[in-house]
C-alpha cells in the first residue's frame, strides 16, 4: 500500500495505546485521583487561567513550577529536575537519549506498557522479565538479564502497575548495584508515590553514592492532574544538564504550568484526597474479604488486583457483567501469565466504590 510505503515496517506491527470509552460509565479504569476541585477553587483557578499570556511561549513560569515541585518534593541538594509532557514523554526521551547502537532497555512484567513502547519505537531492544507469582521481583532472573544484556536502561515502578505493591528494598538495592556498576541508568518510577508509605526518595537521601546513576520520575496525573499532564524527573545535576539537551524547548503549556503551580499552592486539599482514597481502598480490601470466589493483593497504590475463580473466562465475564452495569474496571487478565483471572480496579469515591461493591456481590452470587 502506497500511504505505508515510509512507515517502519515494526511501527506497522506494533498495537497502538488503546483507551476504553468511558462515556456514561463509573470510571473505575485508568488509576485517576477521582476528586475534583470545590466550586471555589474551580473560580479561583479559571481566573488565574484566564489571565495567563497564552500568545506568547512558556517561558520563566516554567521555572517557577520547577522550583515548587523541588519545594514540594524535598528535592535533594546538587539534583536538578526535568520536566515531560507526562511522564510518557520522559520515557520516551530517555530511550531517544540512550539511543546508541544495541542499546537494551530492561523492566519486569507484568509493568508499565509505555517502557516496552518507547524502547521499540526509539530502536532500543527491549527485554522484559517475568515477576514471581506472588508479584515480587525475580532477584536471580533479573540479576542473569543485567549481566547477560548490561541494559541502558532499568525500569523500576515503585509502586509496580498493575500490581500495586512496594518490591523487596534490598532486592532493589543489589539490582540498582549491578546496573550502576557499569554505568546503566536505574530508573525509579513513583507514579503512585501520593498513595503509598514508602518513596525512594528518602533512599538516594540517606544513601546517594549508591544511588548516583538513579533517575527517580514522578507524575502529577495521579497527584489529582491527569488532564493537565505534567511528569518530572530528578536526578543529580550533571545528568540533568545532559537529558534537557534533548526535551522540546516548549514541551510544558503555560496553561499546564499554571494549572500545576495552583494545585501544589494547594497541596493540602489534594494530600486530603489522596488520604481519602487510601481510606476508601482499605475499606473496599475489607469488604472484599467476605466476597466468595475472589482473591484480593495488597496495595500501595490508588488501585488493586482482584483475581476470580472459574475457568479462563472468568475475569472477561465479570469485566462484562461489570461493564453492563456501567461499571468499568480493567481486564488484565490476558496481560501476562501472572495475571491470569485478574482485573485492575482503580479507587474511586465513596459512592462509586458503594456501586461497584453492590455490582460485584450481585454477579459473584
């Protein structure tokens, strides 16, 4: 076909991101904060909005977010940030910068789709390893794929998605090791730090020799800002210095920017959110326990697994049965082996959790 004739021909066989319609739907799917702001702060944050030069290109605003974010960070000293386009653009950028040739971008699996996508579509090899059933790191498989491939790039989601759980911290810590030892980057990904008890962060504080060749990104999208989309990366100055050479001059809106600055002037409400949606996941973990036929994980993150019994089906069923009551989850279950019979629910407010609570009893009956 003539209009494919200059498309990679990988491009050509690789899926696209999907994202389902969610239209009319309890949107339980896609690990948003599920809060929006008071009508107040709504007024107060149009006005700001209205008033920001969008004839001209961000400029020293950019720089104010920066700082706010290292302020509300406790970001350490000699680090600098970088800012995406999400954090989907920072890991696209750090595969464009590792571009060398065999360069291999390495992460466990079941992970983040985007640390797989960006690899290829830059030209990195990528090499997934398998978690253990119990969703934990494989230290020894793990261990044998960095010596074997000495990869650019390690990805380490802390919280892991869609298993929601905190790894071994020493298991992380010899992985970090291995990787540093021959100057490959590690990097640690906290998009769901807001709803966790651990961070990385105070690691490379209490320890930054072995954590020097660690980029630690992070997101506001699940901080309570999905729509605006705005990632950061820290890491020690130099390294910064280098990345930045290759992030678009504009990549961060001056709309985006404002939307940021407002909401971390307003951290208080949106750590209140964060705590809530804690609140509510411990509470539907709970009632789940007396629900027969499922199999729930802990989590650390503003969703969990659900595993059901039944034949292989038995998660597509539920998902439809879900989706039919205009309820949607995620069905991971052909993700990866280890998630077999699962579905990812996000947490969602009280009453939305109430429904999918009430809608989940009425099948499994």
């Amino acid at each position: 076909m003539s209009y494919l004739k200059h498309i990679r021909h990988d491009l050509q066989d690789m899926q696209a991101y999907t994202v389902q319609d969610a239209v009319g739907m309890v949107k339980l799917d896609a690990m948003e904060n599920p809060h929006r702001l008071s009508p107040d702060l709504q007024a107060q944050l149009g006005a700001r909005l209205g008033a920001v030069a969008v004839n001209r290109y961000p400029g020293s605003r950019i720089d104010d977010l920066k700082q706010a974010i290292a302020i509300h960070t406790g970001m350490p000293e000699g680090y600098s940030l970088m800012l995406g386009n999400g954090s989907d653009e920072l890991i696209s950028l750090l595969s464009l910068a590792c571009q060398t040739p065999g360069a291999v971008a390495l992460a466990p699996e079941p992970g983040f789709v985007m640390y797989a996508m960006s690899a290829k579509l830059q030209g990195l090899r990528y090499v997934p390893v398998a978690l253990r059933e119990d969703f934990e790191l494989d230290e020894a498989a793990m261990s044998e794929a960095i010596a074997a491939h000495q990869p650019a790039i390690m990805y380490l989601a802390y919280p892991n998605n869609p298993t929601a759980n905190l790894w071994d911290s020493q298991v992380m810590r010899r992985l970090i090791a291995q990787v540093s030892a021959y100057g490959g980057w590690v990097v640690l990904d906290e998009a769901y730090q807001p709803f966790s008890s651990e961070t990385w962060l105070e690691e490379i504080k209490r320890d930054p020799s072995a954590n020097a060749q660690v980029l630690l990104m992070r997101t506001l999208s699940k901080f309570g800002l999905a729509g605006v989309r705005i990632g950061y990366m820290l890491a020690p100055d130099k390294v910064i210095q280098q990345l930045d050479k290759i992030r678009p001059p504009y990549n961060i809106s001056v709309l985006n920017a404002e939307c940021a600055l407002f909401a971390l002037e307003h951290a208080d409400v949106f750590e209140k959110q964060a705590a809530d949606v804690c609140h509510e996941r411990e509470r539907m973990l709970k009632q789940l326990a007396a629900y027969p036929g499922v199999t729930f994980y802990p989590s650390q993150a503003n969703m969990f697994l659900l595993r059901l019994q039944g034949d292989d089906e038995a998660a597509t069923q539920v998902f439809n049965a879900l989706k039919a009551r205009n309820i949607l989850v995620k069905n991971v279950s052909k993700m990866h082996p280890v998630l077999h019979h699962c579905l990812r629910i996000t947490v969602g407010t009280s009453t939305e959790n109430d429904q999918l609570l009430t809608a989940l009893k009425e099948i499994l009956a």
